[in-house]
C-alpha cells in the first residue's frame, strides 16, 4: 500500500489524490476478519505503518486518509502526518486542498418504474476543478436483501447503493442526463434539494455497509471512501422518506378493490385470484420498501421467480392463477400510479416471459415426494423457505414416543411443532434422559430456527454441515454462542460468521 501511496507525490490535483487514496482505502472495504473490525485491524494498522515508515509517500497517505478514512482513522493518520511534519518530512503540493470541497448542486435520473436512481451531485474546490459524483441506488436490490433477511434492525426505506465512479465533464454529463429525461418516455431527470440528497444517500450506504457481500459494482470498493466522504460534506436537515404504513384492514381494501375492477374481472378462480393477490400485496408491503402499487419488469420477475418459489407455499390452482392475476395487477396498478402505456406494456411483458419460467422454478415440495400433512405441519404459515430448516430443527416428527415415568406414548405424527407444548414432547423424544435445563437450551435455538431469527443461524448451520459436522454438534456449537451472546444482535452476528469458517474437528 505504501508503495500505491507514491503515485500521491507524482499528482498536483487534490481530486486524483483523494481518488487514490479511496483506492488504497477500498482495496480491503468488504471484507471479514475473525474476532475484529476490518477497518481497525489493516486500516489503523496501516497508519502505524505510515507513521513508522517517516517517508514523503507514507506523510501523502495519511494526509488523504485524515480526510478520507473513518473517524478512527482520520484522528490517528492526522496526528501521524504532524509528527511527520514536525520530523521535517516534505509535504505534497495538494496537501493544503484536500477535501476543501463545496457542494454545488444534486440531481436524479430516475427510471418511472422507481427501480434505480442515478444521483448526480457536483463539487468544486473554491470554484476550481468541477466535478460530478455519480451514486447508483438500486431498490430491486434492497429489496432482495431486505427478503433474503440479510438487514441489521435499522433498514433503511431508500435503496442501497450498488456502484459509483467520478466525472469532470460535468457539463457533458448533465446534458446527457437532461436529454434522455426529454427523449426517453421511461426516464425523469429532476434536481434534488441537497439536504434530502444526504439523508438518502447515507441511507442507502449504510445498509450496502451493513449486508455481507452486497452486490455492488467490482469496482465500487474503490468509491466507497470518497462516496462516504463526498456525502457527508452535503449540508444536513434533510429527511429520508418514510414508507406508508400497511394495515391488514388497508391491504384487505386494495385487494377488494383490485377484485372488483374491470381488470380483473376475467380472472375465473375468484378464491385463487384472492389469496394471489394478497401475495403480491405483502411482497409490495415487505420487500418493496411499502409499495404495494409499484409494478416493473424487474419486480415482477423477483416476485415470480425468486421470492414466490422460495417463500410462499402456493395449491395447485394458485400456482396456475398467479401469473394472470399478476398481469391483471400491473394494468391495475400502472393506472393508478400513472405508469406510462410503454411501462405497462414493458412490464406485461416481462410477466409473459417469465410465465414459462416460473413453472420451473416453482417446487411444490409434494413434487420431490414429501407427504402434502408433513409439509403442512411444518409451514403451518406457508413460507417455503423455512421448511429446510425448520425440519433440521424438528426432524422427528413420526413414530411413537413413549413418555418418561411410564405416562404413556405419544403418537409423533399426531403433535403440532408449531405448538409450544407439543415441541417439547419433540425435544424430549429426540434428548432422552437430557436434564430440563439441557431441553431448554435446545428449545429456545429450535425456536429461533423455527422462526428464522437472526437468518444468519440457519446460513451458519448450512455451513458447518457442508464442511463436515454431524447434526448434533451442530446444534451444540449453535447453542454455546447464543449463550455467549444473549441479546446482543450484533455480537451474535459476529460469533456466527466466525463459526462459520471453522474447520471440523479431525
């Protein structure tokens, strides 16, 4: 890294050397150490490096990460380069300008299905060297985080931010953007206030922050400082919009109307057609940031094949409904949030395609030849996703139990493992002899499996098993760190990507 750090002596612009130095910086952005924090344990780490170092490269880092670093970082690099300077070693020519940077204006380019924004922000150091900021914030992909259950407790309501690069053409590049805006019937071009530009902006970077391996850009690491820094210079007040709140009772009345429209009135299996769109009324609700009413191809596409085939347990008849009562929904909907026709027809499109393919990626778990009852005991709420590890966590669920201090047998097949006291029985079944507080342990981690909580469990439980551990040990390892860590979330996330790396015992 200090020798990337001497391309910072051969440049005379503050801009190519905050670029630089966000490259430095990103070259370890994204990535996992066991038992710390990666930004403390390489990014203050290279500062003492620096320090030591004493050489006009190493004085260069630290002068752009006083600037550009977290705020650990920037306190220890900034009292590094004094005692550098003090020591006599020479400064750059660009030293002086870092970071003195004035914001200038902020724009979107927005496609009217909402999908994406492009914001455009423009700087100038004292009214020199003009330069755009471009931030892609990508709501499909929130939104698929936001379902795959990969948010901390604080989930942002405006996208997460998947790439980023720099522009000196200022001009040329908003021209373009005004022009695609006047010519293109599916694009807006719009300013935005600054202030409400930042509360979006460290949003969305906050949760690419928070999601382990975020989908962003290969180069976006390389951004990721200067993004931060560039955002956080935009003036402050602004407030991030905040989704509509979805009652049962309000859902219930969309639908009824949705039901009783002239679009759906083609729709023959009235009961299928009610349950199908209260589906993609909680998609809209829960993974769409509040927006029920907001159709685009790409959205629907994720709804039919990828979060249906993974989340909802369908009958047969509404496996069949879902794909018509889905067109029906975007005509429905395209008219009362003004989709132009072009989008409407776009986004019918995209359904059709898709249509085919849906019927593969859709697995009726009856199809691989699991008894219709079992499945039901175990998705008693028809979430598909969890019937993998729900039965790792109940895997017993037939035979005859004969109860301890001769109270009998229980039939297996006949307990609910929804049911608190029927789980139990369960437990015991599989832990014979095992001391209540033992059953405890192992009912509370049943619990949390049972429920998806945090998800980061079950992806840990996968883990171990694919490297090798047997069932039980398993559970023993899961136990032990839920112990550890009580209600903490965040150290239980922590504890849980360490163990995932480790290796079965020999």
């Amino acid at each position: 890294m200090l020798r990337h750090a001497r391309e910072l002596l051969a440049v005379r612009s503050p801009l190519d050397a905050e670029l630089i130095v966000s490259e430095i910086l990103g070259s370890w952005w994204g990535h996992r150490v066991a038992g710390g924090d990666v930004e403390q344990v390489i990014g203050e780490s290279l500062v003492d490096h620096a320090r030591h170092a004493g050489t006009p490269a190493a004085l260069a880092l630290l002068t752009g990460m006083a600037y550009l670093g977290t705020p650990r970082q920037a306190a220890k690099a900034e009292r590094a380069a004094l005692e550098l300077m003090g020591r006599g070693v020479a400064r750059p020519g660009w030293a002086d300008r870092i970071g003195m940077v004035t914001p200038e204006e902020c724009f979107v380019s927005r496609d009217v299905y909402d999908d994406q924004d492009s914001v455009v922000c423009t700087y100038t150091y004292g009214g020199a060297e003009r330069h755009a900021l471009v931030v892609l914030v990508d709501r499909n992909k929130a939104g698929a985080v936001r379902q795959h259950g990969d948010l901390s407790a604080r989930a942002p309501s405006s996208g997460m931010v998947r790439d980023a690069w720099v522009s000196s053409q200022v001009d040329k590049l908003l021209d373009h953007c005004r022009r695609e805006g006047r010519d293109n019937p599916l694009m807006r071009f719009e300013q935005l206030d600054p202030r409400d530009t930042k509360a979006m902006l460290r949003s969305a970077l906050a949760l690419t922050d928070e999601t382990d391996d975020p989908p962003v850009n290969e180069n976006f690491g390389s951004y990721h400082a200067f993004v931060r820094a560039r955002v956080g210079v935009l003036p402050p007040g602004g407030r991030t919009p905040q989704p509509p709140m979805y009652g049962r009772d309000r859902r219930a009345t969309i639908a009824a109307r949705f039901l009783a429209s002239s679009e759906a009135e083609d729709l023959s299996d009235r009961s299928a057609a009610s349950h199908c769109v209260d589906r993609i009324i909680d998609y809209g609700c829960a993974h769409d940031f509040g927006r029920p009413l907001r159709v685009s191809p790409i959205k629907c596409e994720m709804f039919l094949l990828d979060w249906l085939p993974r989340k909802v347990l369908l009958s047969a008849s509404e496996q069949e409904a879902v794909p018509h009562v889905l067109a029906a929904w975007v005509r429905w909907a395209g008219k009362r949030t003004g989709l132009p026709e072009e989008g409407v027809r776009a986004t019918l499109d995209a359904v059709w395609d898709a249509t085919a393919k849906f019927a593969e990626a859709y697995r009726d778990p009856s199809a691989f030849g699991l008894d219709r009852d079992l499945v039901d005991r175990l998705l008693p709420d028809g979430e598909m996703e969890a019937l993998p590890r729900r039965a790792f966590a109940l895997p017993f669920l037939s035979g005859t139990h004969r109860r301890s201090g001769g109270h009998g047998s229980v039939d297996l097949s006949a307990l609910d493992p929804a049911d608190t006291a029927d789980r139990r029985i369960m437990l015991e079944f599989e832990h014979p002899g095992a001391a209540e507080e033992h059953l405890d342990a192992h009912e509370r981690l049943t619990v949390r499996l049972w429920n998806g909580d945090p998800p980061q469990l079950w992806e840990t439980a996968q883990a171990l098993l694919d490297v090798g551990f047997e069932r039980h040990e398993i559970l023993h390892r899961l136990i032990e760190v839920l112990d550890r860590c009580g209600h903490d979330a965040r150290e239980l996330r922590k504890a849980l990507r360490v163990l995932r790396h480790e290796a079965p015992p020999e």
